[in-house]
C-alpha cells in the first residue's frame, strides 16, 4: 500500500484518540481537581469571574472564538477593540459595536504589516491592558498530508499565525507598556505542544503554535522588563469553522466533544485575568492547567 494511503487510513482513528485524550484532559479541571489526566498541575480557576476591567484589542474579532471573547468582554464592561479583515462583512461584530459605544471594530490583516503599523499609529494614544492575539488559520488541512506538502500552504499559515501575530505583538507593545494591567496574549493551541502530540494531522498548523510558543516565550523574556505579562493559552476544543474542517479532514463521526465558543470565551477571560507577573511566559489550557510543551 502506498504511503499516503496508509496515511488516510491512520487519520480515522488518530482523530479519535486525539478527541479521547482532549475528553480525558479536560474532565478532571471541570470536576474541580488539581490534577489532570496528564498529571499536571492546575494553576488557575476558570470558573473565577474578577471585576476587573480595562482595555483590551482583539483580533480576529468577527467570528469564533474572537467574536465570543469581545462579546464577553464588552459584557463585563472593558472597552473593546475588535479586529477583522474584512469590517465592512464583519455584521455581528459591528452590530455589537452599534449598541455599546465602549466597542469600536478596526481594520487589521495578519497577512499586511502595513495595516498593522497602521493601526497602532492610529491607536498610538491608547493604553492597551489585553492585547489578545487570537487570529489564525488551520491551513487546508488537505494540502498539510505527507506525500502532498504544498509549501505555499505551509509559508501562509506561518504568516499569519507566527509572523503575523508577532507583528502585532511587536507593534503594540507600547500600548501595553503603557496600561495598567500589561497583558499580551496569545491563543495558542495544546496541538502545539510536542509532549502532548497524539496523531499527525495538520502539521502546519501544529507547527505554527509550536513556534508561536517559542516566539511569545522569547518576547516575554524582554517584554519582562517593561513589567509585561506574556500568557499564552489554549481555548479547548472548541466549535467553530476552524475546528469543523479540521474534524471534517479527519473523517471523525463520534460524539460531539466540543465546547461552546462562549463557554471558551468565559474560561480563556477568566484564566487571563489570574495572570500575574510571575506567571508570565506560561502555557496554560482554559481549564486552568499547566500544559507541557
Ligand atoms: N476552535 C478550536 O477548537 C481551537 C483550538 C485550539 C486553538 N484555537 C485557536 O483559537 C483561535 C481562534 O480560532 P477559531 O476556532 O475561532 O477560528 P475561526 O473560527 O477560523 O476564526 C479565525 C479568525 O481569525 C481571522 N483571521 C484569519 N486570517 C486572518 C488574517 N490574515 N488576518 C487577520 N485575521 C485573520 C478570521 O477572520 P476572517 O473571518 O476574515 O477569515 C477569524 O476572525 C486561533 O488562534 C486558533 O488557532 C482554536
């Protein structure tokens, strides 16, 4: 049998692990323990809601994960500053930004780092608590099979998930600087993690928050001496379109194992705010756990 054949073939029930061990990870953190299926520690209560609140700039802000994190942040009262590439297709964030006048949508692409500089030279007066690095692509996870790598495939998804949020991240960090808080986040994934890796689909992608993990860790080394906190976290397995193609690819017919973008949002907010200075540079899941690398 060809390679690439016995490849498909493994995807199945790769897939199935995959789901069984992220079911596994996360059932321990939600009946309260300090210690996951995997041993680690468990750091912060997700289910913590503080009063906190301040600026933060989202991006990717018009749909998934990103437009559940500004809704729930626009919800707790933060000023909320939404990204997307498109603002003008953006309608439920900009129907958001039309009833709250404390959120306002921006123009951003991962992909133009002119329209990067350019935002933050618009927002060079603004302090910016939260910078929360969300934004990304899974790639097409059909060009990502070994036998078939479509290199043009692989440099995109790195533009936009590695360079692209380190862009962002080097541009704002003034604006951080200058908050109270001092926060930049990235939404990482536990696929990037090679302790936990279970199965080889979506190599680029998994790759790109491996690197995206080294990039923010280095970055919080320096950022440390402007009192900046860096944080990086996974929001679980969570449905939206980016996670649908990815089971799609994977021909997974089990049980629904995914979490709701709110109930992610809720979490991945909660588990930001008990960032403190001492944990910075740490990887954590939305439950609150302490991922390896
Ligand atoms: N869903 C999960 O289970 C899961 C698990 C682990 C980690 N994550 C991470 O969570 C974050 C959000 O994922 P999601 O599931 O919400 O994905 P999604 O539904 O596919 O949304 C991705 C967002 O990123 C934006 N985006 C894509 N390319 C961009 C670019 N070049 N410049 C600026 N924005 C761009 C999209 O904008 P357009 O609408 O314009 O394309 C969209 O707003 C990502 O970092 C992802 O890696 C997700």
């Amino acid at each position: 049998m060809p390679f690439t054949s016995s490849y498909r073939l493994f995807r199945i029930s790769a897939l199935t692990t995959l789901c069984i061990a992220m079911l596994a990870m996360a059932a321990p953190a939600l009946a309260g323990g300090h210690k996951s299926a995997g041993q680690q520690d468990i750091l912060f209560d997700p289910a913590k809601r503080s009063e906190v609140t301040g600026t933060v700039l989202v991006t990717g802000a018009n749909r998934g994960i990103g437009l559940a994190l500004t809704k729930n942040y626009a919800e707790r009262g933060w000023t909320v500053i939404g990204t997307a590439r498109k603002p003008e297709k953006a309608e439920e964030l900009n129907a958001l930004a039309a009833s709250n006048e404390r959120v306002s949508v921006e123009r951003m692409d991962l992909l133009d780092h002119a329209s990067i500089d350019a935002l933050a030279e618009k927002l060079r007066d603004v302090p910016i608590d939260v910078l929360l690095n969300n934004a990304a692509i899974m790639g097409d996870a059909a060009k990502q099979d070994l036998g078939s790598y479509d290199y043009d495939e692989m440099a995109k998804v790195f533009a936009v998930n590695v360079s692209g949020t380190l862009k962002m991240t080097e541009a704002f960090l003034d604006h951080v600087a200058a908050s109270e808080q001092k926060k930049i986040v990235g939404i990482t994934s536990v696929q990037g993690s090679i302790q936990s890796l279970r199965d080889p689909l979506i190599p680029f992608y998994k790759m790109s928050k491996t690197a995206l993990n080294m990039g923010m860790s280095s970055i919080a080394k320096i950022a440390k001496r402007k009192k900046i906190i860096v944080a990086l976290v996974s929001p679980g397995a969570v449905d939206t379109r980016m996670m649908n193609a990815a089971l799609d690819h994977s021909g997974y017919k089990g049980p629904n194992f995914m979490i709701t973008t709110e109930e992610s949002a809720e979490a991945v907010i909660n588990v930001i705010d008990q960032y403190e200075r001492k944990h910075t540079g740490m990887f954590l899941a939305h439950t609150g756990e302490v991922l390896p690398w």
